[in-house]
C-alpha cells in the first residue's frame, strides 16, 4: 500500500489539508484507484493527490449442497414420450411440437368459418411441463398478433389437462373438469 499527499505553496506559505478532506480522499481512492482534489481556499488554492492500492482478495468458494431435484420415473417417463410433433383436427389442421427443453411450438390452420375469422395460419410459441400426471402448457406468444390474441379469447392460452393416455402414438388429454378429451396423434418422424 502505498500514500503520498502534497500541498501547494502560494504567497510563500504552506497550506495544511483539513484531514476530513485527506480521509475523503484516501476513501474515494480506495474504490476508485486514485484522486485528485484541488480545493479552493479564497484566492489560495491547494491541492491533494493520492493513490491507494487495496490487494483484491476473492472469497472462498462454495460448494453447493443442495441436490437437484428429483423426478419420480413416471414423469420422466412422461417427458420423454411428450417430445415430438403432435397433430389434431380442431375447428382446423394443429400441429403441435413438442421440445425437450420446456418450448413447444403450435401451427393452427383454421378450417371451414373460422378461416374467415383467423386466417389461413396462426404460429403460435408456448411453454410446457409434466406435474403428477398432468400436461401444463400455454401461450407465451405468436404471429400474427392479433389473431393469436383473437384465438386465445376463443380457446383460452394455457390449461393443465390429465394425461390419460401417452404412447408412442396418441397423447389423450382430459381436461380439469371431466368434459372434454383433447386427443393428438403422433406425426412420424422423417
């Protein structure tokens, strides 16, 4: 470490620095590296410089300790079997693909009137994960727009459905209240 301060003479006199100002100093320094003050005193001036140098000492490591958590064998089992691309025919032709990092995509090409009403396309962006045998997945974003804001008002933009049944081919969703089956069929793989 290191200190040097000095003080300007004018008019033949030595001007001291009021420690309150020496202390600011060295602390300013201290997080910045260096500093330089002139300080006017009437038509005098004086000035300070210093330079502090603090050794970086970098904290210890930490081990983390905490263990991931774990996924009982049937959700993990379930996540598998989910990634894919899925396809359905409601009020049109949906695609619905399926990424093992939690994203999922859906193409919905609306048939009969609701092409007049949605378009030919909608791209819809979506999240998804499997808890206690239930499907959780939703809307996150989309284009076009406002079609996708129109079909979310209409069919909703997230749902968690009971997975009855999940192969290689079909993936049979029943929603909370019991009344309706959402079922998808595989799309084979190219």
């Amino acid at each position: 470490m290191s200190d040097s301060s000095e003080t300007t003479e004018t008019d033949g006199k030595s001007q001291g620095v009021p420690p309150l100002f020496l202390l600011a100093g060295f602390l300013v320094a201290g997080t910045a590296g260096s500093a330089y003050f002139v300080m006017p005193d009437g038509p005098q001036a004086t000035t300070v410089s210093s330079t502090l140098t603090i050794p970086i000492v970098a904290p210890p490591l930490e081990v983390a300790t905490q263990s991931v958590e774990q996924i009982d064998p049937e959700t993990a089992r379930l996540n598998k079997l989910v990634v894919g691309s899925w396809k359905q025919d409601f009020y049109g032709e949906r695609t619905l693909t399926v990424k093992d990092d939690g994203t999922a995509t859906m193409v919905i090409r609306p048939g009969g009137v609701f092409a007049l009403g949605f378009g030919e396309k909608i791209d819809l962006t979506m999240f998804w994960s499997v808890k206690d045998g239930h499907l959780d997945y939703g809307v996150n974003g989309g284009a076009p727009a406002d079609k996708v804001k129109l079909a979310a008002s209409t069919w909703g933009d997230h749902w968690v459905e009971k997975i009855v049944k999940l192969d290689e081919t079909t993936l049979d969703l029943l929603s909370v209240d019991g009344s309706s089956h959402s079922i998808w069929e595989r799309v084979p793989s190219e």
